[in-house]
C-alpha cells in the first residue's frame, strides 16, 4: 500500500501530541507553554472548593454565590504540582501564573463579582471585581482594611459572561477583560503566594470555567532588538545590536547566532516540539553568494537551512560536516536591501512574506521530528535581522473545498447536504452550523478564512454566515464561538460571539449584498483583531476580538436554507494589526 505524503504529515503530528508524555513519563503530563494546575468547570466540581463566607452552591454546570453578603469568598485549597506524582499544595506557590474565570453580575442591588489572588486569609488578600455601576478595577485587603489600586469604565452589564484574567509575574499584574488588557503591570507585592478563589460583595453572582497555569517549557517571545538580545547565542561571526536590528558584521563562510529555545523531545529539551519562527531580515550585499537565512536542527557540525540570495533565489539545504545537499530550491520576490519576512515551522515549511515557499520539505529533519537549535545565519554577508517572533503555535493544515462531490464535514445543529457543488443547510433552522475541513487544526494561529455565500430568503432575520473559534465538547468552552453573520436587507453584517448559549453582540458593519446573489468573504485574524472583507471590500479592519481559545471553522445559517461554496483556510502570516497589549477602552469591550 502506497501512503501519501499528507497521510504520513497527519500520522506523524498525532504521534507528536503524545510525545511530552512518552519522553518524560511521569515527570511531566504538561505541554509547553503553559501547565495547567486549576480546570475548572463546575460540572461538577473538580477542585476542593472551601468557602470563607456567603451562601455557595453547584447549580446546572455553574457556581453560585447567593447570600449577597458583604463579603462572600470561596477558593480553592488544594493545588497539583506540574509534575503529576508529587503530592498537593495547599497553596498556589508560583511566582508567575494566569488566573481566569467567567462571570456575570445578578439580579438587582448595586455591588461586584471578582475573583481573588494570593489570599491569606479573609483580612489579607488581592481581588479583581466587576461593578453593576459598570465599572472594573483591581484591590487589595491587607489587616482588613481595603485599597483601590485601580479603576476604570468599561459599562459593565448585568446578566453579561465576562472573562476576567489576572496574568501575574512576580507581583507585576496584568487585568483582561475577555482576553484584552485592562491595567498592566500593577505592582501588587504584599503577597508571594497564596489561593486563588471567586468574591461577591453585596450582590449575587455566578462564575463558570475557571483556569488557573503557570509557564512551563520555552516561552514565547517577540524581540525588536530596540536594546539587546536577550539570551542569543552567538556560535560564529560578528553580532551585536545596533539601531533596532540585530546584525552579523562579519563577511565570512557561516555565521551562526542561535536563540533562547530548546528544540527536542529529549529530558531536558524543555519539550519545544512543535514551534513557528518568524523573522524580518536584509541582505545588504548583491551577489548569489551572499545569503541571509534562518538555522534549525543545529548541533554545531550539522543542521539544516533555508537560505535567501539577492538573486531571488531560496534554498532549503542539508548540510553535515561540510557537505551540502539541497532539498528545495525556490524563486522569492527578493533583492539586495529590501527588507521581506520569513515565517518557518518544526515541519520545514516556509513562508516569504505571507506566500508559502516550501512545504513539509522531504527530509529537512533527519529525526523524525525537529530536533536541536533554531536561530538566525548568513553566508558572506552582513546580514540584518529584526522582529524575531517564536512560539509554540503552526498552522497544521490548509484546506481548500470546492464541495463538487462530495465533503467532509461535521454536523452541529441543522441539517446539511452537499448538493450541486454547494454545502446547503436543507433546513430553515434558528440556527444551523457545519464544521467542515475537519482535519483542518488550528491551535491559535493566525488565519485566512475565504468562503463564497448565498442567501435564498431575503428578510432582516435571514441570516448567512461563517463560524470560528468554535470550542468542539471535550475543551473547557465546549460549544461556544464566535460567528459573522450577514443580513439581506443591507443592514448589516454582525459579528457575534455566542457563550454559554447567549448571543452577544461585538459589531455592526455596513454592507449591501442583496438576497440571492453570490458573494465572497474573508475573515482575517491577526493576533486578538478581525479583519472582514466582502467581493474584496474591507468593511472592518481590525476588530478587537480575543475571549476563546481558537478552535474549529465553519459555516451558519440562522432562518436561512444558505449555500456555501469556495471555502478556503490559510495560516495568516501577515504582520498588521495594532499590537496586541494595547489597553481595552469602552468601545471595544467585548
């Protein structure tokens, strides 16, 4: 039997999910970058919970807080370890963790809902709160008495999820509002250590999906070389940090720099197996020999590369002690000192600003898998490099669906059917939702999501559309997602973001497609923003939007029998899009 190459491709990143735990046994059941020490879902409930004060209660997958008291504290008392064997803490002892949870304001009466952080005791403690006057701000309880750090309005609303995260590093805090800052780097320094818990104070409250993780493993970094080049390591060559690049100064052979990262699945390669690397560079030189690239599977007398001349020429070669094999060559829109973008994952596969290049080139890694250092080299040139970004994140597969046949995909709710070369929702349904592209996983990278729609009916509720973010049943936010939806009537088009079975509302966007006629969408995400264009129009460009997890992508029908045609996902590449630590306003709360 002959297996296809995209066949091995998905075998082998099976195989790579499993990898921490063969390789570390019980030293670790974690996955960089985060470990997980609270999941929380109250359903029912999975952690020791004690309460300090209140009425506290387990209702239909929630929690609750009833009593309306002054003060209502719960937390929890047991913590696990990052490594599975070693026994529970009493206390959560990291000096760097993120703490979040989901909840809402209920009922009548002026108050707040919060959740607490290094909690001593009920006279000593840290708390993050949501007000019913709307208003969102950060405290601290030392000897009892009680200090507002920081305040402000972001119109906070009863009856509203919110998911509100702390991200602290030791004793320097950062507060998110579904998953957009609100204050950073408060200094809260009283407390080292402590347990984590939920806080009502004269109100009823509710609180759902609680995380609580710690880093683990390399982390993800973004470095601009505005001052340094925090923990590179030059192997040859001339480098140093100059006007905001980092530089080889030496025109010689090989010069190699690598970077803070461990790739391996080895006891002490800090589990980096799968990584996405992405690098702005120039070439000042002219010739074909003069390149500029980036190294991976480095070990010192071999490692592979993919190198770029001012020809426009890229190669991908093998090299070991000297000897060089080229596995790829392509053509690049490049040229001596002209500044383009390089984006390279664990699999060898390469993009040249936001184009892929090379895809999962055939023996670029002679292990199975990625395996020694990453970083950056030239050949006889002085290479510049700037924006060198690492994370832990690929793009596992492009999908492209034509549906002339036939398709697989995934019912969630409606009926659907292939027919005629379109993906039909057969049911006039309040709301019908496919999921195709099923081997299509996106674990949190940026996207391009281009599909072709028809509208049969032509009222304001007739509404057509694509899904993503969509949380499949066995993640902590099973069944929710967020959806852009488009109405017939040129009234709009809406995007939504659907959490715990209610529909809330992000933004309303003009455009004027009839019913009954094609037209082209792409929903483009970069970080936590939205991009939206429609017949090639950009009706909205960079929509604040982070609250879930990526998950799957699909298609919506709400009072619609809508057709869908020409879908197509892509990894986004592109580097646009405001930075991602801008603080929330108002207007962009959701």
């Amino acid at each position: 039997m002959i297996t296809s190459p995209t066949a091995l491709l998905r075998t082998a990143l099976v195989v790579l999910a499993f990898l921490p735990a063969l390789a570390f046994g019980t030293l670790s059941d974690q996955t960089p970058p985060s470990a997980v020490i609270v999941r929380e879902d109250f359903a029912p409930l999975s952690q020791e919970w004690q309460p300090v004060s209140g009425a506290w209660s387990v209702d239909a997958g929630k929690y609750n807080s009833t009593a309306a008291g002054a003060t209502d504290i719960s937390r929890i008392v047991n913590y696990r370890a990052i490594d599975p064997s070693a026994p529970p803490q009493p206390t959560l002892h990291f000096d760097r963790f993120t703490l979040s949870a989901r909840m809402r304001i209920r009922g009548a009466g002026a108050g707040t809902v919060g959740i607490v952080y290094r909690y001593q005791d009920s006279a000593n403690y840290y708390e993050a709160l949501l007000s019913s006057n709307g208003t969102v701000s950060l405290r601290r309880t030392r000897f009892g008495a009680t200090t507002q750090l920081a305040s402000t309005d972001l119109h906070i609303q009863r009856e509203v999820w919110y998911l509100v995260e702390i991200k602290s590093d030791q004793g320097s805090n950062t507060l998110s509002i579904n998953g957009q800052p609100v204050f950073a780097n408060v200094l809260q320094l009283e407390f080292t250590m402590g347990q984590v818990g939920l806080v009502t104070h004269a109100v009823v409250g509710q609180f759902d999906k609680m995380l609580v993780t710690t880093p683990f493993g390399d982390q993800p970094f973004r470095h601009d070389f505005t001052t340094d080049a925090p923990g590179w390591e030059p192997q040859s060559g001339q480098w140093n940090v100059a006007d905001g690049t980092y530089s080889n100064a030496a025109v010689q052979a090989t010069s190699v720099t690598l970077m803070p990262i461990h790739v391996g699945v080895q006891i002490g390669s800090d589990l980096t197996t799968s990584f996405t690397v992405r690098a702005r560079m120039l070439n000042p030189y002219a010739n074909t020999g003069n390149l500029v690239g980036l190294v991976f599977n480095y070990d010192g007398a071999s490692y592979t590369e993919v190198v770029f001349s001012p020809k426009g020429v890229a190669k991908m070669n093998l090299v070991s002690n000297g000897r060089v094999q080229t596995l790829a060559t392509a053509a690049y829109n490049g040229r001596r000192n002209v500044w383009f973008d390089v984006t390279l994952d664990h699999s060898a596969s390469v993009w040249v600003d936001g184009k892929k290049l090379f895809d999962h080139v055939p023996g670029a890694n002679p292990a199975m898998f990625a395996e020694g250092s990453v970083g950056l080299i030239t050949h006889w040139a002085p290479g510049k490099f700037d924006d060198v970004w690492f994370d832990h994140d690929f793009f596992r597969s492009s999908c492209s669906e034509t549906f002339s046949s036939s398709a697989d995909f995934e019912t969630v709710s409606g009926t659907w059917a292939v027919n005629a070369g379109t993906l039909d929702a057969t049911a006039v349904t309040p709301s019908s939702i496919a999921l195709p592209c099923r081997q299509t996983d996106l674990v949190k990278t940026d996207f391009v999501y281009r599909a072709r729609l028809f509208n049969p009916y032509g009222a304001s509720g007739n509404l057509v559309g694509l899904v993503f973010n969509y949380q499949l049943p066995d993640t902590l936010y099973a069944g929710d997602y967020y959806e852009l939806v488009f109405s017939p009537t040129g009234s709009g088009a809406f995007l939504n973001k659907i959490i715990q079975g209610v529909s809330y509302r992000v933004g309303t966007f003009p455009h004027n497609v009839p019913p009954n006629t094609w037209f082209d969408v792409q929903l483009i995400r970069s970080g936590i923003h939205t991009t939206i264009k429609v017949n090639g129009v950009t009706i909205a460009h960079d929509v604040p939007q982070a609250d879930l997890p990526t998950g799957r992508l699909g298609v919506v029908a709400h009072w619609s029998p809508g057709r869908f045609d020409n879908l197509s996902v892509e990894a986004n590449f592109a580097r646009s899009g405001p930075a991602s630590n801008t603080l929330l306003t108002p207007a962009a709360q959701q």
